[in-house]
C-alpha cells in the first residue's frame, strides 16, 4: 500500500504539504494554518526513499517523544518493505471530538519540534533521519467518518505489509 493507493481507497485526492513547512511553522508559531483543509480528515506521513534512512537513537526536537531502539525501528522498516514498497510511515485521524485537518497537524508539528506534549501517535517519526524531507498528505472526510476509515486504512496496510505502518505503534 501507497499514498496513492488511499487517494484511490477513499476516492479523494491528498492535498500535501512539506514536512519541514509545517515544522517551520511550529517554531515560529506566527504563520497561519488556514492553507490547509478544514475539515475532518485522514493525513498520512509519507517519505519516497526512507528504506535508503538510518534512525536516530533519540528524538531530536521532539523532547516529549519516548524514543525506542533504533534496531527495532530498522527491523520493523525491513519487514514493511519485504512484503512490497511503501512509502506510508503513519496514518492518522483528524474527526475525534470535532477536531480538524490543520488542528491535529499542527498538534503534529508542535509536538516534532517539542512545543507540545500531546501527539505520541507517531512519535517514532522523529527518529527517522531526515524526517522533514517527508510530506503530509490530507484527504477530507465526512463528519463522523475518518475513525472507520482510518482503521480501514491501518488495516489494509497490515494485510499488505504484515505490521502497522512504522510510526503506527498499534492501530
């Protein structure tokens, strides 16, 4: 499963933005977030070459993370990718208790550059070197469906894969 396989699952194209945009962003706290799609949603951490990526034995800007062993990081990376190519490392959700896409993403970058405590949902994103060249990718979603999306989404990539995507620690 690929980013472009869930423009196609949920029949909607992704609007994406730059990583290190957004972690720009979330240092400077001045830029606004109202170019992004204000709606609830699905977004998606997606990284073309990280199979070629080594991982960090901490966290880097994201104090609040609770980095784990890069080993496991670099076994879990290698049993994604020998059951195909992927370039998904988290699927998340923005629809849980009338959040939006650009609240839950900008929670995502506060908390990668350490202004805020309250994203552990893929918080092993941090130890992935390079991190900001990744993009974040936003599909829209009716009201009250991004949570069974999501799961359908997390679902299909363990069929394919046989593990959560590498920033999912559980779905």
């Amino acid at each position: 499963m690929k980013a472009s396989d869930i423009d196609r699952i949920l029949g909607v194209t992704a609007r994406s933005v730059l990583l290190d945009d957004l972690l720009t962003r979330a240092k400077c706290g001045k830029r606004a977030w109202r170019d992004l799609p204000a709606c609830p949603g699905i977004y998606a951490v997606c990284l073309r070459d990280w199979d070629t990526r080594s991982f960090a034995a901490d966290a880097g800007h994201a104090r609040y993370a609770e980095p784990v062993d890069p080993n496991l990081l670099r076994d879990k990376r290698d049993r994604i990718l020998k059951a195909g190519p992927t370039d998904i490392l988290y699927i998340g959700k923005a629809g849980a208790r009338t959040r939006t896409l650009p609240e839950r993403v900008k929670e995502l970058a506060l908390f990668g550059v350490g202004r805020k405590r309250n994203h552990k949902g893929g918080e092993w994103l941090w130890q992935v070197q390079g991190i900001g060249d990744a993009n974040v990718l936003m599909w829209c979603c009716p009201r009250g469906t991004p949570e069974p999306r999501e799961r359908e989404l997390l679902e299909q990539f363990r069929k394919d894969h046989g593990d959560w995507p590498l920033a999912n620690r559980q779905g």
